[in-house]
C-alpha cells in the first residue's frame, strides 16, 4: 500500500482553502489544514491546525513539525501592514 500524497493548505476553515482541501481530500490527499478557526468533521485525513499564521512564535515550531512536501498558501492577511 503506498502513502497518499500530502498537503498543507492555510486558510483551510473557509472559501478557497477549504475548497482546495476538500478537493484534496476526495482524491485521496492527506491534508494539514491550517486556520485560525478549528475544522472538525472532514474525515481522518485531514489534519487541522489551529493558529493564527500572522503569530510567528506559534506557527514557526508548528510548520516545522509537519512533514508537508505540498504547500498551497490560501490566507488573506486579516492586519493590511501584513501585506
């Protein structure tokens, strides 16, 4: 049996990033979903991580744990001095 393919999608609790990991998710993608609203409900292959990615002292050890080699970034920065 082979590993399925895996992905990291930010902004997955809404709009496009979840549309992207529910996409991902029905071909078979394992999927670390990262928001800052929790997502619960989507099957065991997707992995929900709930931070804030503008928080760079609790997102920086949590990316660096994920072994992700597929990173699709979907979030709009909420703070415009972000972009």
């Amino acid at each position: 049996m082979s590993t399925p393919p895996r992905a990291l999608v930010t902004g997955v609790s809404s709009g496009i990033g979840a549309a992207i990991a529910q996409t991902l998710l029905a071909a078979g993608w394992t999927v670390d979903g990262v928001s800052r609203t929790r997502v619960d409900g989507w099957g065991a292959a997707l992995n929900s991580h709930t931070f804030d990615l503008s928080d760079h002292s609790r997102a920086a050890p949590c990316l660096a744990d994920l072994p992700t080699p597929c990173l699709l970034y979907t979030s709009d920065a909420a703070d415009d001095s972000l972009r």
